[in-house]
C-alpha cells in the first residue's frame, strides 16, 4: 500500500532506537514527520541529522515528532544517534517495507554502476494520521526549515 497526500498512513509497525515501536496510529494527536535518508555517517546525511537534531526543540514546541528513517541496521542507527547526540530516534527499516510503502526506493548510479538507493525525502503527517506533505529528492540546505515552517503553518490551521 503507497502513501497518498490527503490521506491517512496505510497501517505499518516499525522499531526505532531505544526500543520504541512506531506505527501508523502511535502519534495521533500531534504530528509526525518522517524524513527517509540513505545512510549512517554519510556527510550529507550526518548534516541532514544535525539540522534536524539543531532543530529539534522548536519542532516539539509546534506539536510535532521527529523520526529518522532508513535502511541501515539498528546497533548502527545507535552509534549514529549516540555520536551526534540526537534527540530523536532513528528507525532501522532493514527489510524496506517503509521505504516501499512511501515510495523512496530509486534507481541510482553510484561510481558508474546502478544500484538501489534512498531517495533524500520527508513526510509531514498531520496530528489526525493524514499525510498532508511530502518532500522528495530534496537537497539538504534549508529543507530542515522548510518542514518547520509547514509544521507551524499546520499548527495554526489547526
């Protein structure tokens, strides 16, 4: 089952750092953002984390919960969450039933072969379980600002 915008998340369970579980109903009541990037200790995604990370306090302050998503495992979403002291927990979609369901699984060269890679892209998911946006093969700057602003522009709607 896709992700559609305007609709509420197709029902999925996944496990994050700390043994939290996440699912398509465990945050109703404020919003969620999922942002889906390629790998652990990766430059751009080490900045993408620290931004979020940098951020983080004013995306609680809007109503809003912050997850880290991607293929990596879990012992290494630890360390990567421990080196950069992030507030927020990262989920190990190992099986990529969560990059499938929202659609970040790309064709993408890498050193002149292809591969199967994780399209940078993010999901802002409404307090009532609605997908109400998406971000897909974003560029790291200003895109953590972005999100917060929609989350915001979200609260007030509200």
């Amino acid at each position: 089952m896709a992700v559609v915008i305007n609709k509420p998340l197709p029902e999925f369970e996944a496990n994050a750092t700390s043994g939290v579980k996440v699912t398509n109903s465990s945050h109703i009541g404020q919003a969620l953002i999922l942002y889906f990037y390629p790998k652990d200790n990766t430059p751009g995604c080490t900045t993408e984390a620290m931004q979020f990370r940098d951020k983080y306090k004013d995306f609680i302050k809007a109503g809003a919960v912050v997850y880290g998503v991607s293929r990596d495992n879990m012992k290494s979403h630890e360390d990567f969450k421990a080196r950069l002291e992030l507030p927020f927990e990262l989920i190990a979609d190992t099986e990529e039933k969560m990059c499938h369901m929202f659609g970040v699984v790309k064709n993408k060269i890498m050193y002149g072969k292809k591969v199967k890679g994780i399209e940078r892209s993010t999901f802002l998911v409404s307090a009532d379980g609605l997908l109400v946006q998406e971000w897909r093969g974003l560029k790291v700057p200003g895109h953590v600002e972005a999100v917060l602003k929609a989350v915001k522009m979200l609260k007030k709607a509200a």
